[in-house]
C-alpha cells in the first residue's frame, strides 16, 4: 500500500483498469463454469467464496483506489469491518441444529 | 476541499498524520464511513440467506440456465459501467468536464440496464409461482429471503443511477468537483461489490441442474 499522499491516477492508467476488468469477467466467469461442476456443497461454497474476495479485493484495491490512499485509511476501515463480518459467522452451527433436530422429529 | 488544497494549507505533502491522518477530503471519509456500514447491512442480509438455506433441508434451486445467462451479462454490464465510471472520475480530474459527464451518463446506462435486466428476471420468476411466503419448489421461505437480497441491492443500484445524475447535471454546471465525481465513484463500485457475493451466492449456488 502507498504512502503517497498524491492523488495522481495516471499510476494506475486505463489501460491498467481495462486490466483489471478482464481479470474481473474471467473470474466470473470460472464461477458460472463452476455452477454447473459436481461438487459438494461446502466445497462449491469455499470456492465460489474465495473467488468473491478475490473479485472484491480487486475492485476495492483499484477501482476505489484504495491502494493508492494512505494505508491508515485501509487500516482504519477493513478490519472492524472484516472482524464484525467474521462474528456474524456466530450464528451457523444454530442453521444446522435446526435441520438436525428435524432428523430427530422423524 | 481538493487534495491540492491540504497539501496547500499546510505546506508540506507528507509527515501529516497528526493533522490529517488520512489525506483525504472529508466528504470521501464519509462516503467511506457509509460504504463500511453499508456492506455490514449487506453482510446481515447475505448471512440471513445463508442461514435460511442452511436451515432448510428443500430449498429451492429454481435458476435454469436462461436465468445464470441473465445473471452473468448483468454482471458484465455492472463490472463494465465500474470501468466507465473509472474513466468519468479520471476524465474529471483531468478538467475534461464534458468527457466526464459523457462516461458518467454511460455509467448510469450501465445502471439502468442492470435494473431492465433485473426486473424481466423477478417478472419470469413471479410468472413461474414465486411470491413471498410461497413457491412451487420448496422451502416457502425462499421468496422472501430472494426479494429482500436481491430487491435492496437493485435499490442501491437505482439510488447510484439517481446520484450520478445528480453529480453529473452538478458537475456540468460547476456546483461540484472532480472530488465529488470520484466520491459518486466509490458508491458505485461499492454496489458492483456487492453483487459480486449476490450473484454466486444467490444465483449460482441455486442453479437448475438439468
């Protein structure tokens, strides 16, 4: 991350953006490929997932420029948000309870 | 305030972190502050889905092939009106006014797309038997968890096609700056993120398998 203070987007040019849309679309569409692949649940879930990060991080990264602010900015912002969206992770195990107690009813 | 002007006022472009931590105006603080409290609501509401399919054992997975189409050129005209707005802020601070708003309108084009293609696909699934409390499929959950994601992300994507016209008519007429474009900016590659977890979660974890 830049410590620049400079505003300058000629360090990331169109050409660079037109870059990144490619990576972007070729990403989704290994997703869309993905869809239609046997796989379990879980495993659909971790990669579909991970492409998604990876899709965000892209567009947080360039396309809202983030790498070319202050890191204190990035540093202020990501983790209390990352941390409150990891904790609503919280509340899984319960989803799985219920279907489970169903099992139980039967 | 320009990036120009703090570096202005105080005199030196770096070792400012007592007095302006961040270097940035504080209209796009706060644009910022809102994206992070935005994508936490986001986050509940992606969560509630998750939860409600993990919790039912018959959730539906009524997407046929026509529908992951659909949603796959939404997403290429979201990630492409992302690019147009990249060339709308980076027009805009290189004084090209008029270039600004010509990507700007593209970018609200891209957004009103998005919103057409949105809506025919609600329209076909309302017509196959999806209402909020009920569907032929399954789970009869599954309406309104779908509507609510998905109808508050086009509704961020409608307020984005309403504020850039805003930014644009007050950019042409000089009541705003390339600031305030590359702030509109931020919103609107926030709404792209977002759809960049609707879409898999939503649509490509529930495709039709034949």
């Amino acid at each position: 991350m830049s410590e620049s203070t400079s505003h300058d987007l000629s360090k990331a040019g169109m050409g660079w953006f037109l870059k990144i849309w490619g990576v972007l679309l070729f990403l989704t569409a290994i997703e869309v490929f993905l869809a239609y692949e046997d796989l379990p649940l879980h495993i659909m879930l971790i990669l579909l997932m991970g492409i998604s990060i990876i899709k965000a991080a892209l567009i947080l990264a360039y396309f809202m420029h983030l790498r070319y602010e202050r890191s204190t900015l990035a540093w202020t912002l990501l983790p209390a948000m990352v941390f409150v969206l990891v904790m609503m992770v919280v509340f899984f195990p319960d989803s799985v309870r219920i279907e489970r107690l169903g099992e139980f009813l039967h | 305030m320009s990036e120009s002007d703090i570096t202005l006022k105080s005199g030196r472009a770096d070792w400012l972190g007592g007095e302006l931590p961040y270097a940035i105006p504080s209209k796009k603080l706060g644009m910022w502050l809102f994206i992070v409290s935005d994508s936490i609501t986001f986050g509940a509401v992606l969560v509630c889905y998750a939860y409600l399919r993990l919790a039912s054992p018959n959730w539906p997975t009524p997407f046929r092939l026509s529908s992951i189409v659909n949603g796959a050129i939404m997403t290429f005209v979201l990630l492409s009106s992302s690019v147009t707005m990249v060339a709308a802020v980076e027009a805009a601070k290189h004084g090209r006014i008029a270039a600004s708003v010509r990507w700007l309108s593209a970018t609200m084009l891209g957004g009103v797309v998005f919103d057409i293609l949105h809506i025919r696909e609600w329209l076909g699934l309302i017509h196959e038997g999806l209402r909020l409390y009920q569907n032929p499929w399954g789970s009869s959950l599954f309406g309104a968890a779908f509507f609510t994601l998905t109808g508050l992300h086009m509704t961020h994507v409608t307020v984005g096609v309403i504020y850039l016209g805003i930014v644009a008519i007050g950019f042409r007429r000089g009541k705003f700056t390339s600031d305030d474009v590359e702030i509109s900016g931020l919103y609107w590659h926030f709404v792209d993120l977002v759809w960049m977890f609707v879409f898999p979660l939503v649509y490509l974890l529930s495709a039709r398998m034949h």
